[in-house]
C-alpha cells in the first residue's frame, strides 16, 4: 500500500455534524500548509493529513466535500460540506507524504473545500 494513501483514523459522524473539533494532545502546534494539508508538529516527525469525506446513500457511496479550519486559539476542526442529513458521514484522515516547509499559521482561515474521495 502506498504511503500517501494510507488511512490513519476513520470517523463516522452523526448525519447532523457540520462541524467536528479534532483535539490533539501533546502537540507542539499545528498548522495548514498552502493546500489545506493538514501539519500537526509533535516530536521530531510532523504528521501530515488530508481529510476525505462520503456518505452511503442507496448502496452507493457519495463523495462529500470536507476540509480543515484552525479555530483562532489554535484547534482545529474539521467542515463538512452540504451532504444529507438522514445518514451519517464518513470521514477518513489519511497521511499525506509532503516535504514539510513552514506551516501556515493563520488562524482562522481555511483552505477550499476538497471533492476528492
């Protein structure tokens, strides 16, 4: 398997979730980089993410947009874009191999939403 597609954690949120807050503990910072990669600094090695959203819906799986935002005191959360409110939403969080440059540390901003499933 190669490792830019490998699946670190999946989560499967209620069908109402827009928003979810990701909390990692012992991080030293995290931050997006220039294509809403997600950079979470703790220890020598950074952990890169991009998230991937979808729904089941008749049988048949429906990619659902969903990208990162830092919240101004330095969380993160993930957004999900429009999707359908009877049924839940999957979320995998995969680790993105990237050769690591400064961090954006806006706070508060986001990057576009992603389609990709």
């Amino acid at each position: 398997m190669n490792a830019q597609l490998a699946t670190r954690y999946q989560l499967v949120v209620p069908p109402t979730a827009t928003r979810i807050r990701l909390d990692f503990v012992g991080a030293a910072g995290v931050g997006l980089d220039a294509e809403g990669v997600l950079i979470v600094r703790k220890g020598q090695e950074p952990w890169c993410a991009q998230a991937r959203a979808h729904q089941v819906l008749g049988g048949v799986d429906q990619c659902i947009a969903v990208r990162f935002a830092l919240e101004p005191e330095g969380g993160v959360e993930l957004i999900v874009g429009s999707h359908n409110r009877r049924h839940p939403v999957f979320i995998e969080l995969i680790d993105a191999d990237r050769r690591l440059g400064p961090a954006t540390k806006d706070h508060g901003r986001s990057t576009s939403l992603s389609t990709a499933c």
